[in-house]
C-alpha cells in the first residue's frame, strides 16, 4: 500500500498526482488538469490537456471559447481510465450540472478528491454518489455546526410568499450563474410557479445550455431589452448575479426587493451586510449536517480538508477518532457559491 | 412560535416603513388569538421574563455543544443568541413545536431554577428561526425596528381606525390584547379604556414658511414662547398618575419627583424643564441629564428637579376639554395651574404682537435663552391629534434650525481619530408615505465630549455598512438618531443631491427623544431660502 502523501500531493499549481501525471483542479495552467465541475475558481484556461465530464467541457466552453485548452477528453461517470498506471474514476458530486468528485487509486490506496459537493435534492444534477476510501479530501464551504441548510422547496415558498404580500415589487434574487440560478428557476417550476421568469444577461447562455442538456427551466426572457413593453412587469421574478441586486442595474425595475439565494444568508448579519430583505438559504455545498454524514459514509480512515473553514471540521474529525488535516490549496474563493 | 419568528426576520430586513406596516397587518390578519396578542406584546415591549438570563444560555449550549467547535461558531456568527439558536441540536422544524401563546406561558411560569430546563426544551422544539425568536424574547432584546408608534399604525390600518382611537386606548390593554382585535374585525365593541390616566394624542404643530404668514390675520392666532425642554402631557385620575411622551411612552418612572408633586385631577400638556419655575429655567443639556434613566439617584433630584411649563388643558376633573377653543382652554388652564405647587408647575406665558413684524423683532430677541422660537396658535382652534396642518405653527428663532437624521459618520483627525467625529444628516423627501432621506449636510461641532462618546457608540451599534473611514447608520422612517442641526443660512446648490448648501452647520443638540419620522423634510429647508431668509435674519 502507497502512502497518501505520494499517490496525491499539493503543489502551488493545484492537487498534484505524480504517478498519473495530472493535476486536480489546477489553478495554474499545466500539462494536464482533471476538473471537478465548472465554476470559475476549478475550471480555469489555458491547460494542455482537459479530462472532465462533457457538461464541464461544455460549460468550460461557453465560458472560455472554443480554445480552453489544448486538448479535451471526455470522463463518463463510473467509468475507471488507467493514467501511468493509476486507476481514475469520475463520480457525480450533486452539485451543479457536470460536477463530479474524482477518485484516484494505485497500490491499493484510494483517495476521493469530491470537489465541491451537497447532498441535498437538486432537480438540475446527478446527486452525489459516496465512495469507500482510504482518504477523503473534502470541502468545507459551511463547516461550522452552525450552517443547517433548509429545505430549499421551504426557501423557494418563503419566496413565493412573499410575491403574494408584495404584488407591486419585483423579486430580483440573486444567484450565481452557474447551478443556483438555474436550480432556483427548477425549484420555481417544482412548485407550480408558471409565469414567465425573467433572467439577467449574464445568466442566458448557461440557462440555454441547461435547457439543451435537459434541464427543463420552462419560460425564460430577458430581463433588460431594448422594448419597453417586452420589461418585466411588477411583481416579477427576475434572476440577477448576486452583484447586480443591489447595484443600479436592479433600481430600474418596479420597486426592487432584493433576495438572494445563498448558503451564506443563514447568517443574519451576512444578509444585513448585503441589502438583502429576503434572504433564501439554498446552497449548493453541503451543510454541517451533510460534511459530517459524508466523512462518516465514505469509511476514509483520514480526512483532507480544503476550500473553507478547515479548522472546524478537522476538529470534528479529531473528536470523532479520525486522522484529519488541512490541505492548504492556494486559489479557492470561500465566497464562491 | 415560528410565524412568529418568520415576521421578526422579515421586519429586521425590511427597510422601509410601508413594507413593514404591510408585514404587521398581514400578520394579524393571519395569525389566530391569542398568538398575535402575544406577537404584538412581544413587539411593543409588553413582555417580561426576569427568570431568563442570557448568561444562562452560554451554560445550556456548552453542555450540549463542543466548546471549540462553539468558540469557532460565536467568533464566526457575532451574535449569542444566533449562534445558540443555530448551533442548537436538533432537528429544524418539528410538528409538535410550541405556539407563541405556549412559549409565553411557560417562560411567564418558570422559577429561576426551573428556568435552564423550561428554556431547554422550548428550544428543542423549534426551528432554528424559531429559536432565535424564543431566545430574543426571552431575554427582551427584540430589535426588529418596530417602535410602539409602528405597531399602533399597523394595528389602525389593519382595523381601518384612526392611530389616535388606537394610541387612546392603549395604556388600558394588555396582552394578548383579544378584545382590540375583536373590535378591529367589526366583532365586538370598542374596548372601553379601563384603565385611569390614559395618553391623549397630542396635538402638533408645522413650521411655519414665509408664505404662511402674509395669508394670516394676526389677531386670529394668539403667541406662546417655544421652550427648549420636551414636550409632555402629565395626568392623574383617580389617584394614578402618568406622565407620557408625545409618542403616548409611559415615561413616569424617571420623575418621582415630578410625580409626587401631580394632586390634581386632569390632563395637562406643557413642556418638561429642569429648574424652578419661580428662579431658574435649566437647558437642554441640564435635562438631559434626567432623560433616559432607569434610576434617579437623590442628587439628581436635588441638583437637576424638573418642573412643567404648561401649555394647554385636556382635561379637567372628569371634564374634556379638548372640544373647546384655544381661548377657552387658556383660561381654564390658568385657573388650573394656579391651584397647583408653584415649584412643579407653571404657566407658558403668552405674548402679545399685533403684526409679524413685531412677533418678528421678539422672537428674535427672546427674554430668556430656553426660549427656542415662538409657537403661534389660532384662537378658535380646538386640541386636535396629530399635526393638523393650520392651527398651529412653530417659528423658532435664529440661528436656523432643523430636525435632521444622521445618515453617515466618518472618523475625526488628531485627538479625535479614535471616534467618529464627523457627522452627515439627511431630511426627508420623496412621497410622504415612503419618503427617502437625502442629505443636505456635514458637521463636525456643536457637541461635548460626553456627547461626542455617545454618538461614537451609537455609530458603532448602528453601523450598515463601512467604506473605508465612513461608515453608514440606520436611518429609516422607524429607527435612528435625530440631531438638531443649527445653520447660519442655505443656498441653493447643484452640486448638492438635496439641491441645497448649508452655511455654517452644527450640531445644536441631540434628540435621543424624538422619532425620525417626524424629522424635518426637504421642503421645510426649501421653504428657507434666500427670499424667506431675507425676511428672517432681520436681527
Ligand atoms: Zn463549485
Ligand atoms: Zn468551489
């Protein structure tokens, strides 16, 4: 059995495999990268070669053109491929359309890298499969106890709710552009919601793709065009980037009540901050809850914690018998969801 | 419990006054009695718990919770109560969780030993939200910007009543307040206000603008001098006695001096000042060493005794008043108030003009430097609640003053580098229902040190949000600071958002006292400019 430290290693580049020659998540360009899901702060540019599911190629794509890397190999999930010798499979990570949590085996030890990932339903993704490991190198997002992610079929009524006391404002939430917004329209439409949704601009290509890749969103429209009468009426439902309800882009709209759909609004004090009258605790990271029932699905003897509060979970880990550390990877944004 | 704790999330989030009236009302329109009794007593400050400390959460949660995992949590979250109420084992939401009505009666019951128990297992009933709220409630620091005034609007436009009908009755209810719901909902009768010396909404005045005056006769109006104190109605009935702030707050507790010296039967509205009628008239600054306090030591009483200037009558014996014209009330006002101690209660004296001119020429040379302006009020004119735009005007004196609200607070230089020194202010405008503060200017003197400690400290507790030196303050229609603001004059600017530039601004005092709703509006400095400033600064 080979030591974890020598099957997976971090480097300034990334989550460095020696054996297999590849990176996981690389935040430099290099040779060759293996990427989780799409989000900006995974799926950079300018690699020589790109392994990932096709949604993250395709994502990728959008986001970066047709020249993202220098050549692209599509993972399908469940499917083992032999890199120099060491045994790579990709597995679904629930938590945006594409995002996979990517297992490395040789020597019989097995580490599983999950990426970004939640347990919880979302209409728009694979959920997350767990997987027996030696290591388990984890998020941790919202690891402090006391991140409880609701149900977020509850958040999306709150919302609708609120429509129904506040008829004449227009609901702009915010969501990021890549998953929430797209699994908050879904939620929407799960909950009978049938009237058109109105959408930011930067939020169309990736809803065109969700919608090509299956993902029914049901009636989409520009938010801003160049016709008056085509503008979201009051008492719409507008989807923006979180920077864009409390900017001036969101004061041209009816009497505007900002909302914003993130992990983050559990935290009174987080939404205050932000302007938000109507926070919606959706996240598309596990909770405390889910971090925790996660380790413990996963069997792993030891734990790698990365991206987020490390400290609180590598001491639960510790409490809980289990070897457990921070992985300092360089790069991760704690705000990104 | 949890529509409970649903509409203190929503109300702490909702800035504007309208939207949070609307929240109110569709909150007593839904909940049933005598949860939302409970709701608005919890709200209006109607509800105690002395058995619960907050101290005695800290203990609950550490036995429940790693005390690393906890430190890592509060230092994360800030907030005691929100971090207990998060990190809280247990599952979110269960079907058997305790109704408001039940979480009131259980706190209300408990003994402080049983109380660490009781408290426990409301929280191990509700939802995270829900929790909060309990433990909010429990301890009383719901801060949801809702003042009382707030919750009586509410309740008038959830009943289609007059907020006055509703501010009249209020010291005679008490929680869960089901016979004023049934009224509302055209159910019962009107409550009868049982309770002896309850609030009489009191009757206020505008400023007065250049315009108003060419358009009135004179010897239609009578002229009381303004004084610098605040503005109170004191009565007693049946041996209870009460003495409110405008808004109808009980404020009682801080005057026992006053209080002891109330042997009347009757209803009086005068301004609150410190000193001795027969010698001596103290400042603002001299009362507010009386204002705010829970306790009043006998130094106090004996360095800074306060008294009242009366200005009008409301009642008298079991007789009201308040129908009867102005001339009418003055006269029984006087008689009144000869028959009371002449320590603790005197006549605002009038004063005699016949053209503006020489109103003018008095209120600019005021005997008395407590004198802040004049009040001008028309003869014939009954009390009436509310500020009835006609009857009666105020016209202070120079240097020109306005209620303004702080807005900004940015950190001073040299020996005042550690404080938030300088100060901008707004003044209301936009549409009266949902106006918007804007600013029209900055000071950065006029106050002590003591004062200058405590505006840093309300800038610190009340900060929205930082760029850099500067931080933002709370300021909406329902909760913030007032300032008094002194200027030398205006002109009009376009480099201003307000359109307006103001000379020499100062801080003229601060009114910890007054609601920012009834701060001035745009239009009142508008109504100040040149062509009204040539009139006035004839001194
Ligand atoms: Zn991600
Ligand atoms: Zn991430």
């Amino acid at each position: 059995m080979i030591r974890p430290h020598d099957l997976l290693r971090s480097r300034p580049e990334g989550l460095f495999c020696p054996g297999g020659g590849f990176y996981i998540d690389p935040v430099r360009p290099v040779e060759r990268a293996l990427i989780t899901h799409g989000h900006a702060d995974h799926a950079r540019a300018g690699h020589g070669s790109v392994l990932a599911t096709r949604e993250t190629l395709d994502i990728m794509r959008i986001r970066y053109g047709e020249g993202f890397a220098g050549a692209v190999q599509e993972a399908q999930l469940g499917e083992t491929l032999n890199m120099n010798g060491v045994r790579v499979t990709f597995h679904p990570a629930g938590h945006v359309l594409g995002s996979a949590q990517i297992s490395v085996e040789t020597g019989g030890t097995r580490i599983v890298a999950s990426g970004d990932y939640k347990r919880s339903r979302d209409p728009t993704c694979a959920p997350f499969e767990p997987i027996r490991c030696d290591v388990f190198i984890t998020e941790a997002t919202f690891a402090l106890p006391v991140f409880t992610h609701p149900d977020a079929a509850g958040e999306v009524a709150r919302l609708l709710r609120s429509l129904e006391q506040f008829p004449e404002r227009t609901h702009i939430v915010g969501a990021y552009a890549l998953g929430k917004a797209q699994r908050v329209i879904a939620l929407l439409r799960e909950a009978d919601y049938d009237d058109t949704i109105y959408i930011h601009g930067a939020l169309e290509k990736l809803c065109t793709y969700y919608e090509a890749a299956g993902v029914s969103l049901g009636p989409l429209q520009a938010a801003t065009v160049e016709q008056s009468d085509a503008a979201p009426p009051a008492g719409a439902i507008i989807i923006a980037p979180p920077a864009a309800i409390d900017d001036r882009w969101s004061r041209r709209f009816s009497d505007p009540l900002a909302s914003f759909a993130s992990g983050w609004m559990r935290i009174r004090q987080r939404a205050r901050q932000r302007g938000v009258e109507l926070p919606l605790i959706i996240s598309d990271h596990a909770d405390w809850t889910e971090l925790t029932a996660t380790i413990r699905d996963t069997q792993a003897a030891e734990v790698w914690v990365t991206h987020g509060r490390e400290e609180a979970l590598v001491r639960w880990c510790e409490i809980n018998g289990l070897a457990a550390r921070p992985l300092h990877l360089a790069g991760y944004e704690d705000e990104a969801e | 419990m949890e529509r409970f704790a649903e509409l203190l999330d929503r109300l702490v989030l909702t800035p504007s006054r309208n939207g949070k009236l609307r929240l109110l009302t569709d909150y007593f329109a839904s909940v049933p009695d005598p949860d939302r009794g409970f709701g608005l007593a919890g709200l209006t400050g109607g509800l105690d718990f002395p058995a619960i400390k907050p101290a005695m959460l800290r203990t609950l949660v550490e036995e429940r919770v790693d005390p690393v995992l906890f430190a890592y949590s509060y230092d994360y979250v800030g907030d005691l109560a929100e971090t207990v109420s998060l990190i809280w084992p247990g599952e979110a939401g269960r079907a058997d969780a305790p109704a408001l009505s039940e979480v009131v009666e259980r706190l209300s019951r408990t003994s402080r030993s049983e109380a660490p128990t009781v408290m426990a297992r409301l929280l191990d009933g509700l939802s995270p939200s829900g929790r909060f709220a309990a433990i909010k409630l429990a301890t009383g620091g719901l801060r949801v910007g809702v003042s009382a005034r707030l919750a009586k609007q509410a309740l008038a436009s959830f009943g289609d009543v007059e907020v006055q009908e509703i501010e009249e009755l209020w010291h005679g209810l008490s929680p869960p307040f089901t016979a004023l719901f049934a009224w509302l909902e055209d159910k019962g009768p009107k409550p009868e206000n049982a309770a002896k010396a309850p609030f009489r909404p009191v009757m206020l005045s505008h400023a007065v603008a250049e315009a108003d005056l060419p358009a009135i006769e004179p010897a239609t109006y009578a002229a009381e001098w303004k004084w610098d104190g605040i503005r109170v109605q004191a009565t007693a009935e049946d041996g209870v006695r009460r003495l409110y702030s405008r808004t109808g707050d009980d404020i009682s507790g801080a005057f026992p001096d006053l209080m002891e010296a109330m042997d009347f039967e009757g209803t009086l509205d005068g301004e609150l000042l410190v000193g001795d009628p027969r010698e001596r008239t103290g400042t603002f600054s001299d009362l507010q060493q009386r204002l705010n306090r829970k306790t009043v030591s006998r130094a106090m009483l004996a360095n800074y005794p306060v008294f009242i200037r009366c200005y009008d009558l409301l009642a008298s014996g079991a007789r009201d008043t308040r129908a009867l014209p102005y001339t009418e009330r003055r006269e029984l006002l006087e008689s009144f108030v000869r028959e009371l101690p002449p320590d603790r209660f005197d006549l605002s004296p009038t004063v005699s003009f016949r053209s503006w001119q020489e109103l003018d020429e008095k209120r600019c040379n005021p005997p008395h430097p407590v004198i802040e302006g004049v009040m001008l009020k028309k003869k014939d004119s009954p009390y009436l609640p509310g500020r009835p735009k006609g009857p009666w005007f105020k016209w202070k004196r120079d240097p020109f003053t306005v209620d303004a609200v702080l807005m900004y607070a940015q950190r001073g230089h040299g020996k005042r580098s550690s404080f938030y020194s300088d100060y901008t202010f707004g003044v209301w405008t936009g549409p009266a229902e949902d106006p918007t503060l804007v600013p029209v200017g900055k000071a950065y003197f006029g106050f002590t040190d003591e004062e200058l400690r405590q505006i840093d400290k309300y800038v610190r507790d009340n900060t929205v949000e930082r760029f850099g030196p500067v931080r933002s303050v709370r300021a909406d229609r329902s909760h913030g600071l007032v300032i008094e603001v002194a200027f030398e004059g205006l002109a009009r600017s376009s480099r201003h958002k307000s359109g307006i530039a103001m000379r020499f601004p100062r801080i003229s005092r601060l009114r910890w006292d007054k609601p920012t709703h009834e701060a001035d509006r745009l239009e009142t400095l508008e109504a100040m400019l040149p062509t009204a400033m040539a009139a006035a600064s004839g001194k």
